[in-house]
C-alpha cells in the first residue's frame, strides 16, 4: 500500500472533493483520482461514492480513514522524532592496545563527556583486529602497537590500506609482579632469573606479511617453561596479585593501579627491544571534537607515565 496514496484519500475525506483536495494538495485532480483508483483496487474495497456534490465515504470508507489517520499520526511522530525532536549523538570509537596508561587516558576522557547523548566504543585487542576494525567496523581511531624491527612492515601495510599514521610513544617493556614476588626483591632482573616462574602472556601478536610462528618466536623467549595465556587486562592483575609466582611483560602502569593491587614494576637488564604505540586513522578522516579531547589525555598520560 502506497502512503502517498494514502494522503491523497485523506485530504479528499477531509475536502470533500476531488478538486478541492487538488488545491489544497497542489497536486492535478486526475492524479489524486488516479490514486485513489489504485488504492481501493489494492485493498479491495470502495471507500468513495462519486455523487454530483463531490465525494462521499462509504461505510468501508470510513473505517478506512480511521485507519488511515492513527497511521499517518503515527508517521508524522516518528519523522518529528529522528529529524527534529531528537538531539544528534555525538560518537567515539577507538581501538586499542592492552595498555594502562592508554586506559587511564580513556577513563580521564570519559569526565570530559557533556550532557548530550553520546556513544562510546572502546576496545581492547590486539593490532590485527584493530586494523581490521576499522576497515570493516566502522572504528575511527586506533593504536596499534609493535616492535621498533618491524616498522617497515607496518608502514607500508598502513599505507597500502589508506591510514594516516603518528607515532604516540616508544618504550621498552617492564616487568609487572606482586610485591611478594622473591623477585622484587632483586635489584637488577635478568631473562635466566625468570626461567622458574609463570609468565602471564598476551596470546595474539601481529605482524603484517609475516608468518604468526616467527612472530611468537621471537616475541616470547624460550627460557620459560610455564605460560598462562590470555585475551584481556582484567584478570591479568588477578593472578598477577594472587600469585607471587607470575610476572607479565607490560607497557607503562599508574603508579596507582600498583598500589591497587599490590604490584611493583622492575626492569630486566636484558631487555633492550623497544616497541611502538601508533595512533592511526583514515585517510581524509576529520577528528571530531571528542576525538581530540582524547588524544589531549593520551598525550597528558604518556607524559606522565613513560
């Protein structure tokens, strides 16, 4: 059924004529009449009698109209709420890696927010799925990380797939544990000093046009027999506080979320590979004003924790 069709019936109720819905509508008599054939013809009811003083309703008519009303009320709602009455929401998307200083950024962002209705999506994950994010899940932001020897790889892979690309910060990895850990004790940590404990590990790194077996390789050491693996942030403080026989490899920690959970960061002298957080988007992509708000606190966290 035809809503236009369905107007034109309306107005000639409302009129009582062809020609005078025909004014009011602006709209040719033979069109509306046109209209209206077609509509009784698909519903298979008469709902005008054509007399010499215009046109009449007829029983099934009438109750067409009623119809027709609440229907067409009930559309006029619907248009006044998404095109005038409803307030455009303001979105953020971004996809991350599993950093606490990128998410201490996130959470001073999530202060900045107005009253006006706003979606925010935030993700955790690693740099294959955040690329893949954002050319398939319509994410406008992400941060990508990786080691400082594969920077050629990355670089020309953004640039095959349209990305702009700036480099947030570098760093070299630092041991995360529990204060009761035997090892905070120890004033320089080497890879040998590990090889009897639990690493928590990450179990997803990338590297474009490289095979996953290589990049495993050489991103975790051989020297460690025992591993729990896992996919997020969370439960890696868990069992890092509940068991002072783990240690996890992490980018810069708040010294607060330390304290948190009884934790303490130590560098390992053997460790000298530097790794690099990228922020990427879309060639052409305007930041919006929320999309700079945040890199304003990722830029303060960076400052303060790196």
């Amino acid at each position: 059924m035809n809503l236009l069709h369905m107007k034109h019936a309306l107005e000639v109720a409302k009129a009582g004529s062809l020609n005078k819905a025909s004014e009011s509508l602006m709209i040719a008599a033979p069109n509306i009449s046109r209209s209206i054939k077609e509509l009784e013809s698909d519903l298979g009811i008469t709902i005008f009698e054509r007399t010499q003083n215009g046109m009449k309703l007829t029983p099934e008519g009438e109750e067409f109209i009623s119809f027709a009303k609440g229907i067409l009320n009930q559309i006029d709602d619907l248009e006044k709420f998404y095109k005038s009455a409803a307030t455009p929401k303001q979105k953020f998307s971004i996809s991350v890696p599993r950093a606490s200083y990128i998410s201490e950024a996130f959470a001073e962002f999530s202060k900045s927010l107005t009253k006006e209705p706003t979606e925010v999506f935030y993700k955790e994950t690693n740099s294959q799925r955040t690329i893949h994010n954002m050319l398939n899940h319509d994410y406008k932001l992400g941060i990508i990380r990786y080691a400082e020897n594969y920077d050629k790889y990355f670089k020309t892979m953004l640039e095959e797939k349209g990305f702009q690309y700036e480099l947030v910060t570098e760093f070299t990895y630092s041991l995360i544990m529990s204060a009761e850990n035997p090892l905070a004790k120890k004033e320089e940590i080497t890879f040998e000093d590990l090889t009897d404990y639990i690493e928590i590990a990450h179990a997803d790194p990338y590297v474009p046009s490289m095979p996953i077996s290589k990049v495993v390789k050489e991103e975790i050491p051989d020297n460690i027999a025992r591993r729990i693996f896992i996919f997020e942030r969370a439960s890696q403080f868990d069992l890092l506080s509940m068991n002072p026989e783990t240690f996890m490899w992490v980018s810069p920690v708040p010294k607060k979320l330390l304290e948190r959970y009884n934790l303490v960061l130590r560098k390992c002298a053997d460790n000298k590979k530097i790794y690099k957080d990228v922020l990427i988007y879309k060639d052409g992509y305007k930041l919006t004003k929320l999309d700079q708000q945040f890199i304003t606190e990722l830029c303060e966290s960076r400052r303060k924790y790196i």
